[in-house]
C-alpha cells in the first residue's frame, strides 16, 4: 500500500502483513505530461507528480493507496485516485483535528478500523492485538535510531550531512520495516565512529515547512554548500511525527490512537493554538542549538504558508534571525536560494556571537 505524506500508522499494515510504501511526489527530471491537466498551475507540484507516475505505470505494484488528511490538495487527489484506477483500494484517512480522545479519538479508532476491514477484505491478513503489538515494537525501535540520528546529527552536524541522512530516510520509506531498522543502525555505528569528517565553521539552521512536498536532493545541498549546518528539519517526517514509543501493553490500537492525539508534532496540518506552534519550534531551535531559522516550504503549500506568519512571529520574539524561500520538487536553478541561504549563513556568523 502506498501512502502519501505525512503520516499513517505503518504499524496497523505490517501487522496485517501489508508493506508500507511512502510515496513523496516525482524527482526533478520527471516530465510531467499529463498530470499538469488534472491541477491548476499555480497548485503545488506533488499532487501532479504523483498523478504522472500513476498513469505512467510507476505505482503499478501498489495494491492501493492511503492519502492523509492533510490538505485540500490531497482530498482532491483520492477523489482522483479513485476515478483513475477504481481497480485499486483507495483510502481516505480522516485525521481528526479534534483531540479529545472521546470525539476525535473515537473517530479516528473507527477510521482505522475501517482500514484494517478493507485491506482484510483485498486479501490481508485480519488484524490481531498480539500482531499489532509485535509491529509497534517493531517501528519504536526503527524511530527510536531515527531519533538518535537526530541527536547525533544535533551534536556533531559534520558527521552526518543532511543530504545523505535524508537519502537514508528515503530509503527506509519503500523497504520493509526489518531491512529499515538494521539500515539505521549501520549508518549510525558508521557515522559515529567517522573521525575523517572535521567540523567546519557552518551556521548551525533549523529548516522548517518542508514536510510534504520535499526539496531536490540539490536544494539540501546547496544549503550545506552555503554554509548551513541543517540541525533540524521536517523533511520524511513519517519517521518522526509520533515523538515517542507507543506502548506495547494494553490495547494496541487504542495506543497508536492515542500517539496521534497526544504525541504528534505540531504539525501545520494539525489544528493547534498558534501559541503551542510557536512554542515548539522556538524549543526545537533551543534543543538543536540553531542560529537560525529557514523558512523553506514548497510554493503554494497552504499548511505551511499559512502557519508561516504566525511562526514568524514567534521566532521574532527570540534573538534568532530567520529568512524565508519556496521551493519545487522540479527546481533546478538554486543559484538565488544558494546566495540568500549563503548571506544569511554569513550575517549569522558575522553578528551572532556565535
Ligand atoms: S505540498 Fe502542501 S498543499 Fe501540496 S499536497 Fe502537500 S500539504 Fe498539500
């Protein structure tokens, strides 16, 4: 099952022994022919891309497709979805935006529910407690080392640059859980021991918006190349929307309900008091010891765009400078964004103390 940003419980598949595959939009060089028919221009790219790659064959493997409620562009594109290939299983998961597990936890238990019943229905193994329990644990462990990258990228940026720790993250998004976690851990065990990469006098930056839609490969790049240490960031986010492990005792599912409620980031595409938003990137820049802020989120990207004011706003009441670009997942010319990501690297350096 291929599943659209940002997040769904991967658990409730793998137990049902359904592998979870993250879809995230076309790479640069995809000629988008027919998929430009299906949006308005001016739309963000992936939901055009990823018609593309449906009528090109790419996504022929898939059995089906699970798009999250994240935006508008999305409910547009299952709609679609369900028109272009009504051979396929197609589900809309219904995210609340209420958080009082008696109403939104209520629904998003019968939404999962009905999930579970439908790839039962195409073939899938029935969902059982014990099955559930064993992929929970599964996936704390595969977060737990995505965490510990993190941090370790937090503490020592030059061993493990943002471009190759996001190709790993990538990658665990179309393989199966237990060839992720093992993939984790070598790269961790081989970045940690690497003495041969020295630190150099980077800016140390928070990149934040770019949680759907991602950048080129490229455009990472030429942020490190300007002079950036990328210390946090909201790229592959599925590894990271559920802070913490979910508990194995109890009632599973309940569990993975409750993380969603009480554990999720403060995502633009959660309903959440601008204070609490605020406050939490604030305390990311904290935690990860940025200089800086980069406002980096795809063009036309509503969630981002519009929570960007208020995040501005709260970054403003901190001495952290912070600068702002859209991108594409098409772009190909980075030479603007390399010289304002480079200028801004630079004042930082310059005027911070740091
Ligand atoms: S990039 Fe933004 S607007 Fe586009 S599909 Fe993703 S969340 Fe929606």
């Amino acid at each position: 099952m291929g599943f659209l940003p940002i997040y769904v419980p991967r658990e409730l598949l793998h137990a049902q022994g359904v592998l979870p595959v993250g879809l995230m939009g076309g790479r640069p060089d995809l000629e988008i022919i027919k998929g430009d028919a299906y949006y308005q221009s001016y739309i963000c790219h992936l939901p055009r891309s990823t018609i593309e790659l449906g009528l090109n064959g790419s996504y022929d493997a898939l059995d089906g497709l699970i798009f999250p409620a994240i935006c508008d562009v999305i409910r547009n594109l299952s709609g679609m979805w369900q028109m272009l290939f009504p051979k396929v299983l197609v589900h809309y998961l219904d995210v609340p935006q209420n958080f009082d597990p008696a109403i939104g936890g209520a629904f998003y238990r019968r939404d999962l529910e009905s999930l579970s019943q439908a790839l039962a229905a195409r073939g899938a193994r029935p969902l059982t407690a014990d099955a559930l329990r064993q992929s929970i644990a599964l996936y704390n462990e595969n977060r737990r080392l995505v965490r510990e990258l993190y941090a370790l990228r937090r503490r020592e940026p030059w061993k493990v640059p943002t471009h190759e720790l996001y190709v790993v993250l990538r990658a665990a998004l179309v393989v199966p859980v237990e060839e992720s976690t093992p993939m984790f851990a070598d790269y961790l065990a081989l970045t940690s021991a690497d003495r041969s990469r020295r630190p150099q006098d980077q800016a140390r930056v928070l990149v934040t918006g770019s949680f759907c839609e991602q950048p080129p490969l490229a455009l990472i790049k030429t942020l490190e190349r300007a002079g950036c240490y990328i210390v946090d960031d909201d790229f592959v986010q599925v590894h990271r929307f559920i802070r913490s492990d979910i508990p194995v005792d109890g009632d599973p599912l309940q569990s993975i309900v409750n993380a969603l409620l009480t554990d999720a980031v403060a995502s633009p595409t959660r309903y959440i008091a601008d204070e609490v938003k605020g406050a939490d990137l604030n305390q990311r820049a904290t935690d990860s010891g940025a200089e800086g802020v980069l406002f980096c989120a795809p063009s036309f990207c509503d969630p981002a765009l519009l929570d960007q004011p208020m995040a501005v706003r709260a970054v403003e009441r901190t001495a952290i400078p912070w600068t702002a670009f859209k991108y594409a997942e098409n772009n190909g010319q980075f030479q603007v964004i390399r010289e304002q990501a480079g200028t801004f690297a630079d004042s930082i350096k310059l005027w911070s103390g740091a």
